[in-house]
C-alpha cells in the first residue's frame, strides 16, 4: 500500500473541498444571513487539516496501483463527509447534535437526500446552499468513481465499461486517465446544470432556489430548501422540467459525452441500458398513474397523471423529491416505488441503487437458465445489445447482488435492534442502501424522530450504497491488508 | 412431449392418491365423527377419475424424457393438491369456501402448513388426521422431487447432486430410477415418522396426537390438531422431541442415507451444507435466547431457552410450529426469523426456503469476489467442502436466487394489491414461498381473515417455492412447447 501517496491526495482533496465552502460564505454575506463565522471557521479547519496531511507528503510522486484505489475511494467519501459536518456543527443557528450534523453531511454528499431537519426554510440562506452544493459536490465525485475508478476496481460487474471510457484507460496509471475522463463528464454535468437552472428559473423559481434545486437535480440528489420539498412550488411545470432533469442525470454519462462527440441521438436508442431505463420508467409512470387515478387520489387527469410521473420518476430514479406525501398512496404504490429504487439508474451515472445494467444483467442470466433447462445441450452466452458479456462479469454482478442483499439484511435487523418498527427499518435501510432518501412509516418525511445509533448504521448504509458495496468490503478483508 | 406417457403416470398416481384417503375414512369409522361419507364420496370421485385418465393410456410404456419431467412434477402437485381439495370440501362439518379448501389442501400437501382454519380441535377427528397425513404424503412427494427429479432437471444447480444419489441415476431413463432411489429414502422418512411418534406419546401426548404431529414434523409440514399448535401440550420435552425431529428432518436425506448404510455418523460431520445448516441453527438459538433473555420475555431461564431454541428451530427450518405468540417478540426477533426460513433446510430434505447448499454457494462465491477483488490475476474456485463446484452450477444457482427474489417481488405486490397491509403482505409471501406457514401482522395465528384473491395468489407462492421456482417458470417459456 502506498500510504503516502493516498495520503497527499488526500490532503490535496481536503484543501480543493475547503475552497468549495467559500460560496456558501459569499451566499452568507449576500443574505447577511449570520452564517459567515460558521463557513469563515470550517474553511480555515479544513484547510489546514488539509495541509497538514498534505505537507509531509507532497513529494510522494509514484503512481498509484489499483489496491490503492480501494483505500482512496472509501477515504475520499468518508474525510470528505466528516469534513462537510463542520459547518453544519458551527452554525449556531442550526443546534445539531454531531449525529444529527454527521447524518446531514453524509447525506448530503452520498447523494442520499435523507435529511434531519425540519423547519428547512426557516434556516439561513448560506446553510441551504452549503446543503444543496454537498449534494452537487457527491454527484462530480460519483461519476469520477462509475466512470474512471469502479471499472478499473472491477468491482460489481463495472469492468464491462472499461473500453467504453472517454481517453485511453486501460492500464494500471491512475492519476493522470481519471483527471482526463472526469474532466470530459463534467462538462457535461455543469452543462445540465446551468440549463437546468434556468429552466426552474423560467418556470418560476427565483435563482435561489433554481439553482439549489438545480444541483440536487443533476445529482439525483433530492435535498430542498424547503419542508415540502418540490411540493413547494405547487407547478406542474416545475415538476417536469425536474422529470426530464431526473431522467437525464439518472443515464450513463458515458452515453451522454459519445452524443456529444458524436452529435447524433443514436447512441441513446442504441444503449441496452438506456433503452431497459426508459423502459422501466415508463412502465413504472403508467401503473402508478392508473392506480392513483382508479383510486381517484387526484381531483384532476393531467394532475393525477403529472403527480404520478412526478413520484415514479422521482423514486425510482431515487432522486427522493416529493410533492405530496406517496407513502400513503393506495395500496402497492409505495412499496413498489420502493422496490423500483432499487433498480435505480443506470451505471456511469449520478443515480443510485443496484444499477439497470446489472439488473437486465441478472435477468438475461435468469432467461438463459431457462432456455439451459429446456436445452440442456445448448450453448448460451448471456448478452447485452450484441456485446458477449465475459462470465466473470456476470459473476461478479452476481457476487454484488448477494452482497447488497445482505448489507440489507444485516442493516435492517440492525435498525430493528434500535427499536424501529418493521415498515420504518425497511424502508430506511432500502432509503439510504439506495441512496434514495425518504422511506416509508416514521422515516416518511424525515429521519429526526429515529434514534442515534439508527442514524449511524443508516450513515453506513448511504457510504455502503455509494461505495458500490465491495468497495468497503474489500477493506474488511484480511487479504487486503496482508501483502 | 410424450403427453399419454404423462397422463399414464398421472391417472396411476391420482389412483395411488384415493388409497391415501381409506386411514381417514378407518379414523372416520373409530371416531364415529361423521366423516366417513365425505372420505367415501371423495374416494369414489378420485379413484374413477384416476381411472379415467389412466385406461385410454395404459399402454403407454415409452420412457419419459428429462422434459417430460417438468410437465409431470407440475401436474403432479396442481392435480393431487386440487384432489386433496375433495374431502374437505365434502365434509358437512367444515363449511368451506372452495378457496379455502383449496388453500388449505395446497398448504397441506406442500408442506407449507398455514392454515385458514380456527377451532380446528373441535373439528371432526377424520379431517384433522387427514391434514396431517396430507402433510406427510407432501413431505413423501417432495423426496422424490428433490432427490430423484431436480437433480435431472438441473434446477437451481441441485444436477451437484447427481452423483450422489443412491442407485444409478444419471441417464435420461426416469421411471425406475425413480422408483428405486425413492423406495430407500422412504424407508428412511417412515422410520424417523415411527420413531418421532412414539418419542411423543411417551412424552404425554395421545396416539392421535402422536401420530398426527409425527406426520407434520418429519414433514416439517407444521399441522397441528390444536389452534394452540405445539404450545397445547405445554410440554418443553415434547418442544425438545420436535426441535430434535425437525432439525433430522430438514437434513440431507442422501447423507442420512449414506450414514446408515456406512453404519458411521461420519457422513454429517463431512457434509458442508450439514455443517452450515448445524450452525446457522446454533448461531440462531443463541441470538434468540440471549435477546428473549435480555428482555425478560419469559420468567425462568429454562422455559427461555427451551422456546427460544423451539421458535428459532421451528422457524428457520420452515416447520412452522408455534408454541407462543413470536410474532409479538421484542425488536428484530420476528424479522431474523423470517429472514431465516429463507436460508431453509438442507437440499433433499422436507423442509422449504432456498437451501443451505444454495446459501453457501452465494456466499462462497461473494468470498471469491472479495479475492478477485485485491488479486485480479488470482485463480479461485468456488468449492464446496474439497469439491470444486463447476461454474455452470454456480450460475444455476444464481438464476434460481434471481428468480426467487422476482418471483417474492410479484406476490408480494399483487398481495398489496389485494388491500392487505406492508407487513402481512411480506411475510405472508415470505411464508408461502419458503413453505414456513405462519406469518406476521393479520396472518400470524392464520390465513382466515385476508381476502380470496390474496389466498390464491399465496396458493401459486406455495407451488413456486415447492417446485423450486423454475419447475413452474419453465412451463410458462415458449421454448419449452415448441420443439
Ligand atoms: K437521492
Ligand atoms: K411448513
């Protein structure tokens, strides 16, 4: 291991993510909202923490290998998030227990959306845009980690898109390929960004918040600055334009930057992926707007049909916005919404849950199984669009299957532990596993009324579920650490 | 398809079936219940049934091939479950809906043993023996099915117990091979049958009594005679005789097989999945202990035990006795079991759930992936004890889980869907499918109270997690009729 090196990049990351806490400083001084000293003093702790832990080693110049990477990841995402709890914590308009700030900040950063708070709009202006940007910040780190470090890790099948990424990515070298690759996604990602904030603008939105929601739009995160979240703006306007944002942000950046390059939409209809997403997608938005719409659960067709698309999307996705409150939906609808999270997005992308990828994977393997029943001679090879699929990757999207099912179980047992009732743990464990954010029963709105302990294992779950699940477990292992 | 060699075998078996309902009608008799007309009539009915479907194809003898086979296991369990519908659905004394005979005749002979039953001691003593023994004939059925059947079908990667089998079974020829493994293993399952009754009449039950629960726990059916099940007798070396019975119950019968002709205990020590399956048990006993403990749930420390070790036992290996409320358990109790029920038994035995063997295997194979993780040019193999297992049986265990969870997914949202809540709906679709019985929420004393669609629904449950899930999807392939 080369501790030296992960650790001058980790300084280094700590000092870059100090300079992202002087915009909500500014927003601080714009509104005179009070929160400046809180921003003024995390800048200068983190920056030098940062130092600190970069100084000794800023010579340690050799590359980094694959193992590494490991370390790194789960590093960068754990600092990073123990770092965010400082503002948070110093805002004394905002009395926030360690727990309840650490929660905050996890959430905020794995892109989970699961929030504390209450009252949000009550807050200072500066805290609602740290909060937003957090989620902004997680999404660039997310697809830095789907597109240039899950695919070299190998980890859960993601060695698939090695070739497919944007530079040449294919050897051991980290540093210099990541940087190239992440550069190119970004572009587009503040792109989708910029436009998204305009369009809420347009629709409605002071910039505020159209920016705001903007970045936890594109970051399939589902923070809001207020308590009724989307549900605030009361527009069916402003609803879509958050569908077609959600939708867009939930595909395969990968797939985005070949139609860029390419200037041509083929790319979209060619992708199995993105074909299986819009697909479940759109399955999804007519079950719920058929049955909210026999349960007469809206006064009105195009509301019924704009609140379903709004709630499908926005879960499935596992964005978590809200308009109104879906867990008590008729029947079937929350859990399947629940259970559709789990799907998520598409890899390469800063949507959550188990990936479509993987789970058109798992199901191609399911139907050649049967056909192997049938025709027990056959030769069958599990494929995705015409690509053979190597079966050591379908071996490993196996392997992650297993394991995700079993952080689940672990997780919830333990949240049941803590006392929550049955539909609470599950919900929350599916919530923050998926990186989703709101659950179902007492975790339907928000995570204040759960015990402390409840809220660490759900911080788990989040880094757990944004990590990819074996990009943890491989540190848990004694080989890892052995030679 | 050989369709007349099918209808053959199903006319003698639907004969061999109304023999099976003469000891009810002789209980009938002893009794003087009333019973016995309805035993008559249903034995009249189904044996010029049989008779009908055999004569026209008697001459039928061309060998059966491994296709054939789905056909046949399928038709087997929906034929004699809707057969064994008949003397329930007969009987005055027991006014009951055709759905719920029909549930309770599908619960009986799949061993699931949730019942829509109340009041079942002051039911005639004809029908009450003739639900137990329904449960034993399942249990009977089911040997055949995962000893001799599935492993030629090659379902869920059970073609790893091909080798295994006694007697020489690994050509296309079923009929006597058949015939010839079974023979053994009964022997085996009417001894345990003997000796379990005897253990509980001279631990103070009645030979009734006995007989009948001797039926439903070498099963692992979970019948019982009393709406109070096993805690009727209040008996904690009758719980003890049960825990010892379900655990040689829910064991490979191969290996029980191989011990007794080996004359050494050898065999279970040796046997990864007997080993798994010993200490999944144990770890489960020691949980459910310490928290019952922990939480005073009982006033002395051997009652705790003694009914903790009972419902962990009766649980996870998928009887389903119950000796108290373990529903209304303290903290993540009733959940862990659940959980539980779906790692199961052991392959080749009565009892339901995915299997250990499978369990291992899913988890042999994420240890593999955490490997290939840290050492991506490592060669490791998934073995089993010092077996290699060949990858082809990894992936069709890994379909078969795929296929679980889906299949799970579905009846659990179409129980939604029929109005039953988040709770009930899980683990009664938890219940059914790995063939427990008894649920949480509405369904934890019974099935009586939940509207009819959601009972067939739980119906089909049943038969899928029976028949192994692919058993029942093959049918529903096009490839499967076409050729
Ligand atoms: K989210
Ligand atoms: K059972």
């Amino acid at each position: 291991m080369r501790f030296r090196g992960i650790l001058r990049i980790l300084g280094l990351l700590i000092c870059l993510f100090s300079a992202t806490l002087i915009p909500p400083g500014i927003v601080a001084l714009i509104y005179e909202d009070g929160g400046g000293v809180a921003f003024l003093l995390s800048f200068i702790v983190s920056i030098v923490v940062g130092f600190v832990v970069w100084y000794p080693n800023r010579n340690e110049r050799s590359d980094l290998k694959v193992r590494d990477g490991f370390l790194l990841t789960v590093l960068f995402w754990t600092v990073l998030g123990s770092v965010g709890i400082l503002p948070l914590w110093f805002t004394a308009e905002v009395p926030l227990s360690i727990t309840d700030a650490a929660f905050e900040s996890f959430s905020g950063l794995t892109t989970t959306g699961a929030t504390i708070l209450t009252g949000i709009e009550h807050l200072p202006h500066s805290i609602l845009f740290y909060r937003q940007q957090l989620q902004w910040l997680g999404g660039m780190g997310i697809i830095v980690l789907a597109v240039a470090i899950l695919p070299m890790l190998g980890i859960g099948g993601m060695q698939l898109y090695r070739a497919e990424i944007p530079g040449p990515l294919k050897d051991a070298k980290m540093t210099p390929r990541i940087a190239d690759t992440a550069k190119h996604l970004w572009y587009i990602y503040v792109a989708l960004t910029l436009v998204c904030a305009v369009a809420y603008k347009l629709a409605g939105m002071g910039w505020f918040d159209a920016i705001g929601h903007a970045f936890s739009t594109i970051a399939v995160g589902g923070f809001s600055t207020y308590d009724a979240s989307m549900g605030y703006f009361d527009s069916s306007t402003i609803n879509t334009i958050c569908v077609v944002f959600l939708i867009l942000s939930s595909m395969n950046f990968a797939v985005h930057y070949a139609a860029i390059t390419g200037r041509s939409l083929w790319g979209y209809f060619k992708d199995p992926e993105v074909r299986g997403f819009v697909f479940i997608q759109a399955v999804l938005i007519i079950i719920v707007f058929m049955t909210v719409l026999v349960h007469k659960v809206f006064d009105n067709t195009e509301l019924a049909f704009n609140q379903a698309m709004f709630q499908a999307v926005s879960i499935s996705t596992t964005a978590g916005f809200a308009t109104t409150d879906f867990a008590s939906w008729p029947l079937f609808l929350p859990i399947l919404l629940i259970f559709a999270s789990f799907i998520g997005g598409c890899a390469s992308s800063t949507a959550g849950g188990l990936k479509v990828v993987r789970v058109l994977l798992l199901f191609r393997q399911g139907v050649r199984e049967l056909n192997r029943l049938v025709h027990p001679q056959g030769m069958y090879s599990v494929k995705l669009g015409k690509r053979i699929v190597p079966p050591r990757v379908v071996e490993a999207v196996w392997g992650f299957f297993a394991a995700y099912a079993l952080v689940f179980v672990v997780i919830m047992l333990g949240l049941l532990a803590t006392g929550l009732d049955d539909i609470t743990a599950f919900s929350a464990t599916a919530a923050c596993l998926n990186n989703l954010g709101p659950g179902l029963g007492e975790v339907a709105a928000n995570y204040a009324g759960i015990p402390d302990a409840a809220k660490w294992l759900l911080v788990i779950a989040m880094l757990f579920g944004r990590l990819e699940v074996f990009t943890i477990l491989v540190l848990l292992t004694p080989t890892f650490w052995r030679s």
